[in-house]
C-alpha cells in the first residue's frame, strides 16, 4: 500500500474538492466523502499525512464483497477513464466504488445510473 497520493489521486482530489462549494448539500457531502476515501485508498489515513504532517495508519482488512464481478469491472473502466467523466459522474462512480469496496449492496437507481454512465463513456 502506497503511503503518498499519485499524481493521478492528486488530480481526483483535487476535482472533488472542487465540489465541496456545491450550493447543493448533498453534492458538497459526498465530495468530502470521495477526497476521504482517495486519501485513505492511497494509504493515509488524515489529510495531515497528504502534506506529510502525520504518522502512517496501520492498515485494516477490506470487508467481503457483496456485488457482482460485473459491476466491479465497469466500476474499474470507468477509474481507467475518469478524465472523461464530468465532475458529478467521477463523484457518483467515486462513491459508489466506495460503497463496493465496504461490502454494501447497490439500489437499483444505482445500478441504472451507472449502466447509463458506462454506456455514454465506454
């Protein structure tokens, strides 16, 4: 497990924290939510440690998956291509990795949302 963002997470950080000024609530909400979870997929575990300001985080096990090989594989494509997501596309995909990766189970209107998304950009 990397201990520093990449180039590539520096980029994602930095387009949602972009959204953290959304008049909209749940927007901004979910884009502390997506810049928490890239810094804590690349290792860190406090945004003190993305300016190197704090102590690595020992590392925790991932719960099990409850989600279909599938939907993790458009999940992976769409990362592959998230340069041409639009900001509110690389947020919802961001979030809803998230929700895979803790072993939560997507709704329907998730899943439609996302089928809608792949077929626009893959």
């Amino acid at each position: 497990m990397s201990t520093s963002l990449s180039p590539s997470s520096r980029l994602k950080l930095a387009r949602v924290l972009n959204l953290l000024t959304s008049p909209v609530d749940g927007e901004a909400l979910a884009a502390a939510h997506a810049a928490h979870r890239l810094v804590k997929d690349a290792g860190l575990y406090s945004f003190e440690q993305v300016i190197g300001a704090a102590p690595p985080a020992p590392a925790s096990p991932a719960p099990p998956s409850r989600v279909a090989p599938a939907v993790r594989g458009i999940l992976a494509r769409l990362d592959e291509v998230s340069d041409e997501l639009t900001d509110w596309e690389f947020s919802f995909v961001d979030s809803l990795r998230y929700q895979v990766a803790h072993g939560q189970v997507l709704t329907a209107k998730q899943l439609g949302k996302l089928e809608q998304i792949a077929r626009a950009r893959l």
